[in-house]
C-alpha cells in the first residue's frame, strides 16, 4: 500500500484548506462505500452500510489536515510573514520549504536571533519565494501552504511531511479495500477536518453521526530515539499502539479490550499506549453529546510535526488488519 | 446614539443585566421571538419575509460583556482588593477610575507618585495583585457598607466625540457590534430567517455563544466585533493587524476559527460590488465568539467582520464612524445576499 501513503503524505491541505486531499480521498472511496457527503466543516463523511440487524454506528476518524501556514503580511521587499495553522515547530521549519497552494515554493528563513542559544519564535522566520517587492509577490495575505517533503523510504520505514495524519487517512482506505463480508454495524468513515488546530473537524462530524463507538486512527510519539522529548514505552516497528491514555482522553475500557483481544486473536503484534502530550480525535468523539465509548489506532511515529515524520511500514499494515479485524468483529458494551 | 448609550452602559462578563436591558428595550418591538437563557444570552428570531422553501438561517453575534474587575475583599484599611475579568494589561491599571457595583460607587485605582518612585520601581510592572481600589472609605466597615465581594467593577469613561468622524470610549469590544447588530435589526426583516444574538461572557472564554449557538442552529453565523487596531507607524516592516478608517476587517484565520475560505471571498467580492472599503484582519491574532460558533451542532461557516478599534480592552478605545457604518452596511448586504451554494465545502 506504499503507492496510497505517498499519494495521501505528499497531497495537499493544512487545517482548514483541505478541498484538494478531499477530493483525492473521494476518489479513492467513492467506489468502496455506499454513501458519501461533506459536512459544513469539510468532513468528508462515507459510509459502509453494515447488515442493519443490530442498527448499531461506528466512526472511524482520520485527519486530512495537516500542520501548515497561512500568509499574515507580505513586505515592501516581498517578504512573506506567516502564522501557523496547527502546531508549527520553528527549528524543523528553518532551511526547509513550504509549497502554497497555487504552486509557489518559498524557502524558509529567519532573522538574526538576539540570542543564538535560544529556539527562534515564529515571528523570527519568513519566507522567500524570490519576489523583489509586495507587487511581483505571488502570494498574498490569507493564502496558505504546507511544508514540503516528499515521501522517502528509510530501510523498513517511510519518512515524509505529513505522516500526521495521512497515514491514517491511507489506512482507512486500505482497510476499505480490505473488508471482505459486510459488517453488522453501519460503518461511517470520517476524514476530518482542522484536527490540528483542536479537534474541530470531529467535533461536528461526531455530533452529526451520533455513533455508538468512535474509533480514531492517529499517529502517536515514540520513545525509541536517542535522548527522546519524553521517556515513552513506544517504539516503531512494534506494532500499531492501543491507546489507553493520552491528554485529551483515557480510552473506554471495552473499546480498548476490543482492539487487544482481535489483535490477540489474529497474532498482530501491538504494544500499549500512554502518551504525555497529545490528544487525537477520539477525545472530541468521547465528549459528544451525552458521551460516546471511544478509542484509538495509533502509529508509532518519530519526529512528529516535523517534515520529516517518520513511521514504520509495517505498522502500518498491521494497524490495517488490526482496524479490518475489529470491524469484522464488532463488540459494544 | 445607541452607541454612546451602549458604551457608557456597566456589563463586565457575568454582570451584562443594564446593557442587555439597554437592548432589549431598543429592539424588542421589531423582532418576532425574544428569550433570554440561562446564561443571560438574548437571542431573537426575525421570520423570513415571503413564502416558499424553507428558508436560510443566518445567525448574527455581538457580545454584551466587556472586561472589567470583581471586588474579592476589602482589607482593614479600605481599600478594595479585586481581580480581572477578562484580557487587561497589568500596565494601564494604576491611577485609572472605575464604578463599583449596582450602586455606581466610583473608585481610583492607586498609584505611588512619582516623586516617591525609584528609576528601578518605574521600570516594573506592578501586578494587580498588588494594586487595590481606593473608594474613600476609612476601614473595612466603612468599605464593605459600600461594596461587597462579588462586585463587579468597569473603567469610568465616558463617550466622547474627537478628531474627524472618530470617537472613544469603553468597551467598544464589543458594544459597537451591539450597536451594528441593533441597526441590522432595525433594518429587516429579511428575505432569511434572522437570528440576532447578543452574547454574554465572550471575555472568558467565549461561554455564551456556545450554548446560543446549540439553540439557534444556524446555516451560517456573522460575528459582529470590533478588533484590535495596532496601526501606529512601526521601525520593523511588519504591517498591522487592521487600521483605522479603511473599513470593516475580515477575519482569515484566528486562534478560534478558520473561516471558510468561500465565505469570505463572498464577503470581500459583496464589499466590492457595494462600493465599501474593506480590509482583511491580520491573519492568526485574537478571537472571536466565531470560535464557538462555527463548531456547535454539526458546525456552521461563521464570518467575523470587525469595526478596527484602537487601545481595546483598555479605559478607553478609539473607533471611526465611517468604518462602523460601512459595516453595518456590509454585514446586511453579505446577509442579504450569500446562499449555501456559494459557501459549500
């Protein structure tokens, strides 16, 4: 399934600008699902009718979105000045390049710091794209980018921009692909928008589905590299992670039960997931309404908001057989 | 004007009672529904003019609440010891008036003079944990007679007109969209359903929107503000969030909301075909009830269009009436004229 991360990692849609990862998503499903709508938010919203017979919901959730930038003011040299959609982490950002919409590629610099050992703020970096002036500037005030990787493979793992949440996006297409019997519960897939900027896309996609269970499939931290931001029991290549705590949520128990015993049962590997800083859209999906079981997929995934977040392929095959396989087993409390 | 009325009026966040009776007098004959909910929002509903399918619903936004102080005690001495509602700068406190509670005390804000300062004590920000409100009052008793814990207190400031077509006062954030949203009432019905809501506790966290949105339910939401305008000249080629007199601000993006990109292209083509300026409010800065708005229910495209307004949340702001009347004219001809269609994902 290379060829669906790389078209999913390398297409385009920082929060809230996500028409064109839509559209790609939507022709990729559009076969594979018997109905498909785009909510107020641009939720891409699809579902798989299951058998009817238990008249039971499940959503599951991957982001389009990714971390990007939006122009806030372009100087008299032609200078672009940018703010953050999502978490934009300056020091990954510094050298590298970012691609606006209509195709302008800009590189990314910064100012003289007043003090070099400290991390430069966002206000420090601008971007050139080689404009002499505000005039001859091919961007202007309000347009958007995203930072600019394309996918590479290092040995077992796949580095791109992006893997933050578009692998999880290519995981639910496989798995669309993969589901051979038709499930008992009506399956909503949800691609969601604006994730990065607070879980805003699922907000509104759960209140409109009203499901049963949300399942979200997101990438997670690890604690597998040298001198890691947090000591973490996550590691890539072990497995797809089952959450069961992270910032925005502690995952229902049985949903958490259901992920361990199909992945026990079908001899996926996975390891168990406590992540300190972070919250998914399953944490939107649990505080719906009156309150909605919830859980979540997670790919173990290095360098995280970074253009070059890294994750191992074959975690990412198994959390497609582990997501197959609880669909076909369905469980509710 | 309704503006000076509004902007004289005393409505720090949880404590909007004499504006939101400012308005609803002003507005209750011409709109067809008017509740007033649990947490003190006003929400009206204006039936859609003609007949046919069902029609649009557009809900517009002004908060009624402005920052402001709470008394938390008085100590032996009498002085008043308070905290802040909602965004202040510890910096413009000392030396500034206030009125205290129902009864209007009026109060100072202590200050050392100067003459007794040190150069190291004049570059400090004093807290507001360490200022205290000086009502005249001899002691405790004398104090708490006067005002008790829980009072809430607002920047004594009166309305006043200055320099050409401009005028200052308080909590311009954000009775001048509550002055907008009254015209665009006095302007329908309309050919939509109108929904015009004014919003309490915006200042602390956006919490009446939230659950005036669940009720209402829009298709599409306006968030009527006034916002920073930071346009003195600068050193650095940086730009300004918005400026004055060049005319109503179109929000992009804010720490709240991404607004739906076709919404206010739509807005800022109406702006053109009208003859209005209009400009477009640094993208990434502030926020506004919109962030609540647009993600209640099953999420509505909400468009916040701003009246620039100098030195906000401060004893004194600074707006031009030509920007406040070109964006009552706008926010009621993007209203008049957007259709889902044109805003879609």
């Amino acid at each position: 399934m290379k060829d669906i991360i790389k078209k999913m990692v390398e297409g385009f849609g920082p929060s809230g600008f996500e028409d064109s990862i839509r559209a790609a998503i939507r022709d990729e499903i559009q076969p594979l699902v018997d109905e498909i709508r785009v909510d107020a938010m641009g939720n891409l919203i699809a579902l798989k009718k299951g058998t009817g017979h238990d008249g039971k919901k499940i959503m599951v959730a991957a982001h389009m979105d990714e971390i990007g930038a939006m122009v806030s003011y372009v100087d008299k040299k032609g200078f672009v000045r940018f703010t953050n959609l999502g978490g934009v982490v300056p020091i990954f950002e510094v050298g590298g390049r970012m691609r606006f919409e209509n195709g302008t590629i800009g590189v990314i610099a910064m100012e003289k710091l007043e003090d070099p050992k400290k991390a430069p703020e966002l206000e420090k970096l601008y971007v050139d794209v080689g404009a002499t002036s505000r005039d001859d500037c091919p961007v202007n005030v309000g347009d958007v980018a995203c930072f600019l990787q394309p996918m590479v493979e290092l040995g077992p793992c796949l580095a791109s921009k992006a893997m933050d949440d578009r692998v999880g996006c290519a995981i639910m297409i496989q798995a669309l692909r993969d589901m051979k019997t038709k499930p008992a519960a009506d399956i909503y897939f949800v691609f969601t928008t604006q994730e990065e900027v607070g879980l805003r896309g699922a907000t509104t996609g759960a209140f409109g589905i009203n499901p049963d269970v949300g399942i979200a499939i997101d990438v997670t931290g690890t604690g597998d590299t040298p001198e890691p931001a947090r000591k973490m029991a996550v590691s890539i290549g072990a497995g797809p992670a089952i959450k069961i705590k992270d910032s925005g949520m502690v995952v229902t128990p049985w949903v958490k039960d259901w992920m361990i015993d199909v992945a026990t049962a079908q001899k996926i590997p996975f390891q168990l997931e406590v992540l300190v800083g972070g919250a998914t859209d399953a944490a939107a999906i649990q505080k719906s309404r009156a309150g909605v079981a919830a859980g979540c997929i997670s790919i173990p995934c290095r360098y995280i908001h970074s253009p070059s977040e890294t994750v191992s392929y074959a975690d990412v095959l198994n959390s497609v057989k582990l997501l197959v396989g609880m669909l076909e087993r369905p469980v509710f409390n | 004007m309704m503006l000076e009325k509004l902007s004289n009026a005393f409505g720090p966040s949880g404590c909007e009672g004499d504006v939101r009776r400012i308005v609803i007098s002003d507005i209750k004959s011409r709109v067809d529904e008017l509740t007033v909910d649990h947490l003190g929002n006003v929400i009206c509903r204006m039936k859609a003019t003609g007949r046919g399918k069902k029609p649009l619903r557009i809900m517009a936004a002004a908060h009624l609440d402005e920052v402001g102080m709470i008394i938390t005690h008085a100590d032996d001495d009498g002085f008043l010891h308070f905290d802040k509602i909602g965004g202040i700068d510890d910096r413009i406190l000392p030396a500034k008036g206030v009125v205290i509670g129902a009864g209007k005390v009026p109060g100072v804000i202590i200050a050392k003079p100067v003459h007794l300062t040190s150069a190291e004590e004049r570059g400090k920000v004093i807290s507001h944990d360490d200022l205290v409100i000086d009502i005249g009052a001899a002691n405790k008793d004398a104090a708490v007679k006067k005002c008790a814990p829980g009072d809430y207190a607002t920047f004594d400031t009166r309305f006043r007109r200055f320099g050409r077509g401009l005028v200052a006062g308080k909590a311009f954030d954000d009775r001048v969209g509550c002055a907008v949203l009254i015209e665009l009432i006095k302007r329908g019905p309309y050919p939509f359903e109108f929904c015009p809501v004014f919003t309490t506790m915006e200042e602390v966290g956006l919490r009446g929107a939230k659950v005036a949105a669940f009720k209402v339910r829009p298709d599409i939401a306006l968030v009527l503000e006034s916002t920073i305008c930071e346009d003195s000249p600068k050193e650095k080629d940086r730009g300004s969030v918005t400026a004055i007199g060049k005319g109503p601000a179109l929000s992009l993006a804010d720490r709240g909301l991404i607004v739906n990109r076709k919404l206010v292209r739509f807005a800022a083509r109406r702006a053109a075909a009208l003859g209005v300026p209009c400009q477009f409010k640094q993208p990434g800065i502030g926020g506004t009830d919109g962030g609540a708005i647009h993600k209640e229910g099953e999420g509505a495209p909400t468009l916040p269009v701003s009246v620039p307004a100098r030195y906000i949340h401060s004893p004194m702001a600074v707006i031009s009436l030509r920007d406040f009347h070109h964006t009552i004219d706008l926010a009621e001809d993007v209203m008049r004229h957007v259709t889902l269609a044109d805003i879609q994902p």
